[in-house]
C-alpha cells in the first residue's frame, strides 16, 4: 500500500471505537511498598481511556477545519460518565453514539506518576469491558461517513475486530494503537492484519515482535518482523525521546524527536494516534500526518493531565513547522 492509499477523505469524520475513562492520577515520589501507607504530592481526575482521548486529541487538532470526531463507546449512569460526556462534547466530540448504561459503572484509570514524568496505571474497565454487538454495529453503520477508524485494545477484541473487517471491505483505513500490550498469541492474525497502521511503542512493538526494542536498529527489526507476521500495511513505532520508526511499502526510516521537557507521558500515545488518525483524514500525506501526531505527543508530554493535556490546532502546526 502507498502512501497516497493510506490518506483518508478530506471532510469525512474521524471515528474511534473504545475506552472511555475518569483517569484519577496521583503524583508521588515514589510508589508504596507491601503494608505500608505513603503520603502522595497531589490526585487531580481528568478524562481518559484510549479511545477517549485520541478523540479529544482529534477534536482539539480539527478545530474549525470540518468533518467531524464520532466516539463510540460506553460509560455508566454515574457522576464519572455525566462529566465525561460534558467534557468530551465541549471539546468537540460528537458524544451522540456512546451508550450511557445503567447498570455498570464508568471505567476508571487510577495513574501514578513519579518525578520523572513515567506512569504506573491500574484500570476498572467498568463500561468499556461490555462493549459488544452494539458499538461494532453502531461503528459499522457510521462507516460510509468516515474517512478512518481508530481502534484500541481496551475494550472486547471482538467487537473492535468486526468494525475493522467492515471497514477494511469498505476502503475505511484502519489505525490500530495495540495498546495495552497483549500477548501475540492470544491475539488472532487476522485481527492485526484487519488494520492498515499499527502504531506500538517500544514495548508494545516487543509483544507483537518478540524483539526488544532499545534504539532505532532493533524498531527496523520489529516492525519488520511486526508486517511480515501480521500483515499490516504500516508499522510506526513510538520511542518516546527517541522519536519514531516507520516501515510502510513508501516509508520507511527514523523520524527523529521533537525536544520537550516530559513532565507526564501517560497519555503521549494517544495525542500521537488521535492526531495522526484527524491529520489522514484531512488528505495529509503518511510523512506529514506523522509528524504532525509526533508534534501533539511531544506537547501532551509537556503539561499534566490525559484529555485534558491534549494541544490546540495552532499549537501542534507551531511544532511541526518550527
């Protein structure tokens, strides 16, 4: 697949199927040991799930340009799911698909977070964990109106996989972030196969792979082995401050890192997914698209927060083209 088939229609809508989550994240200095009762620096909640800030990350991204950013999901009937619903709406997310259901709670992300900016995550998945035959049917029935989906692995591989087949049949491109990192063998090939972009970071690149990925050479090796195993049009691993590796049938290399102070990277991914999936959709070419996603990961890095981390349009511009 070229570059030019992995672009997505201008004016279409960004769709994502998965996780939405209230993320209550703890600042410490360390984390407690067995038995023993530390004190924390700071707890702040802001939205999360996977899906639920790459949705965020592609409304704020969109702005004014047009087409529209669909989440399709399911939360509870609790304060948690109102304030995402809110919140999400008012960045610009169309919350009209998400299933508010009344008898499970919305999922929650407890985080840690220590002084250097790395993250330690407990998940209650609560709604995203019954995601089923209704979200892969909604999805299905939205897809002649998208110009991509993007996928997680936080809800039911299942329902995720039947919008993906669909959307695969309907010319829809595929981004699939692997995340969290499943086993290669509990996973079917066809399900990774099903996407046309996988977007892993390092260690997520090693399930798939089985190769430890440590710097550029060993990224080349996993995504190599990553398509060739499953199939995929597109590898792009994430390195953090090593930047990017991307091999694709066009593309193929190192793109190197925009320089941020970190000060939290829990939600890094998901600014890169959210932004690469709205930038394809509005006709930007696989090179261009990625460093515009690099640049929204570099600035979600840079402040505390999930949703609520995730930069403006000009912001993201103001990177990539400095």
């Amino acid at each position: 697949m070229t570059d030019n088939s992995i672009q997505a229609s201008n004016g279409k809508a960004t769709l994502l199927l998965g996780a939405i989550n209230m993320d209550l994240i703890v600042e410490t200095e360390r984390l407690a040991r067995a038995g023993e009762t530390f004190v924390c620096d700071r707890l702040y909640t802001s939205g999360g799930g996977k899906a639920g800030n790459q949705s965020v990350a592609a409304a704020r991204f969109a702005g004014e340009s047009g087409g529209a950013v669909k989440m399709i999901g399911r939360i509870g009937d609790d304060g948690f799911g109102n304030e995402l619903r809110q919140f999400m709406t008012e960045q610009g997310v169309d919350m009209g698909s998400v299933t508010t259901d009344a008898d499970i709670e919305t999922g929650v992300a407890i985080i840690f977070i220590d002084p250097t900016g790395e993250n330690f995550v407990h998940a209650i998945y609560g709604g995203n964990g019954k995601c089923g035959d209704q979200e892969s049917a909604i999805a299905i029935g939205e897809l002649d109106d998208a110009g991509v989906l993007l996928v997680q692995q936080e809800i039911p591989l299942d329902c995720s996989f039947a919008a993906m087949q669909v959307a695969r049949d309907r010319g829809v491109p595929v981004v699939l972030d692997p995340a969290p990192a499943i086993p290669a063998e509990d996973v079917p090939n066809e399900f990774y196969g099903s996407a046309d972009i996988l977007t892993p970071n390092t260690w997520e690149a090693e399930a798939l792979s089985g190769v430890e990925v440590k710097d550029q050479r060993s990224a080349e090796r996993a995504a190599a082995r990553i398509r060739g195993t499953h199939g995929c049009s597109c590898v792009i691993v994430t390195m953090a401050e090593q930047g990017v590796y991307v091999d694709s049938d066009d593309l193929s290399g190192h793109l190197p890192p925009f320089e941020v102070d970190a000060v939290a990277t829990v939600a890094a991914g998901d600014a890169f997914a959210g932004v690469l999936g709205r930038a394809l959709c509005e006709g930007n070419e696989l090179e261009r698209a990625i460093r515009l996603a690099m640049a929204a990961g570099a600035l979600c890095v840079s402040r505390p927060g999930t949703q609520s981390a995730m930069p403006y349009r000009e912001e993201v511009f103001a990177l990539a083209d400095s």
